[in-house]
C-alpha cells in the first residue's frame, strides 16, 4: 500500500523556522517527483512546491520562494520542507502528495495521486 | 500564472440528481505535442486530505465510482456526478498541472438539498 506521513509540525513563532518530513512507503520513492502542498484553516488548497525524482530541480510558489527550501533523501525514502522566515499565513496544514507519473530518468510534472493525511503548522507569537 | 476559476462556490444537489462544477483556466491547458488536457480533479471530505478523483480532464482514477466523469478542452472542463449519492457530499477542487506554479480552483462545496 502506498502511504504517506508527515510529520514536524509544531507552533512557532513569526520569524522561526521548522523542518517538516514526510516519509514514503510501498512505492518506489527515487522514480517520482514530490509535491508539498497547504491548506489555511478552512480555506482551498495551495501548492507549496515541487521536487524532481533526483532532488535537482526545485519549483516554489511565489509565496514561499526565497524562504523555503524542499529536499528529499532517496535513500531514507524521505521528503522534507524546510520553513524560514515563517510568517503568520504559512499557518496551514501541509500535506506531501506522490506525482502521479514515475518521470525517471525524465523531468516531467504531473496530478498528483496518493497524500499524505498532513501535519498541522501554526505560527503564532 | 494560471488562474483557475470554478462555479459555483456552493452547490445544493437532491439525492439520486445530476451533479455539474465547472472550472475555467486563464489560459489553455491543451499541450499540443501529446493532446493532452492537463487538468485534475479533487475531492476533499471534511477532516481528510484532498482524494485524486481525475487526470488528464477526463480520466477517472483506480476505483473511483463511474458516476463521476470529467469533460472539456483547453479552458473549459466539468466534473459531472451522474447521481448524488450522500457520501459524494465534499468539495470538490479543479487543479492545473500545465506548468509551475500548480493553482487550485477555489473550490466548490457539494450538499444534499
């Protein structure tokens, strides 16, 4: 089964930052390209940023470019967010999502078809 | 960046009915070298994480109930729910994937009349 969970979470204050993880089964991880993905408190959703299969290209929303930065480690199966410069509208639940195609060893996008269930970051003083 | 625009915001459907949201893309979604729409749909119940209902504008993904069809080309697409069923109640997000960033519709919240 294919299975997603993230993880790091926490309340933190404007300014901080946080490393956010999402762990990666019953798929093989190093084939697909990852997504990050929020959700504000009862609003839509928002895509956050997008990571090759090999981790060498990087997409960002224009919200979040210059202070996130996301990672992965095929190795350990695992995603990461790393949050600087957190501001008061990063508060959201952040989801990973699987890209729904395996690209290896092509650079090609897709929907995205199995998330995570999400961990909850609330930045507040 | 592409803006997608969905309608209505909310969507009050009796049991058994025909359920229609629409989504409207700034700009085409068509990639011309393959033919492809580059358009997903989302169903989001509350308190779970987004579910992929379908790609490509028009196909359904693995076990999603075949009363649920998506249509259109280039700007314009639709999710149809053929009949209501009472766990269909959600809502519903368009979502492009033509290029970066990725936008998400506004969605659309799905009720029992």
């Amino acid at each position: 089964e294919v299975q997603l969970v993230e993880s790091g979470g926490l309340v933190v204050q404007p300014g901080g930052s946080l490393r956010l993880s999402c762990a990666a089964s019953g798929f093989t991880f190093h084939d697909y390209a990852m997504h990050w993905v929020r959700q504000a408190p009862g609003k839509g959703l928002e895509w956050v940023s997008l990571i090759s299969w090999d981790g060498g290209w990087t997409y960002y929303a224009d919200s979040v470019k210059g202070r996130f930065t996301i990672s992965r480690d095929n190795s350990k199966n695992s995603l990461y967010l790393q949050m600087d410069s957190l501001r008061a509208e990063d508060t959201a639940l952040y989801y990973c999502a699987k890209d729904g195609i395996a690209a290896r060893p092509n650079y090609y996008y897709y929907y995205m078809d199995v998330w995570g269930k999400g961990t909850t970051v609330t930045v507040s003083s | 960046d592409i803006v997608m625009t969905q309608s209505p915001d909310s969507l009050p459907v009796s049991l058994g009915e025909r359920a229609t949201i629409n989504c409207k893309s700034s700009q085409s979604l068509l990639y011309s070298s393959n033919n492809k729409n580059y358009l997903a749909w989302y169903q989001q119940k509350p308190g779970q994480p987004p579910k992929l209902l379908i790609y490509w504008a028009s196909t359904r993904d693995s076990g999603v109930p075949d009363r649920f069809s998506g249509s259109g080309s280039g700007t314009d697409f639709t999710l149809t729910i053929s009949s209501l069923q009472a766990e269909d109640v959600a809502v519903y997000y368009c979502q492009q994937y033509y290029s970066t960033p990725y936008t998400f519709g506004q969605g659309t919240k799905l009720e029992i009349k």
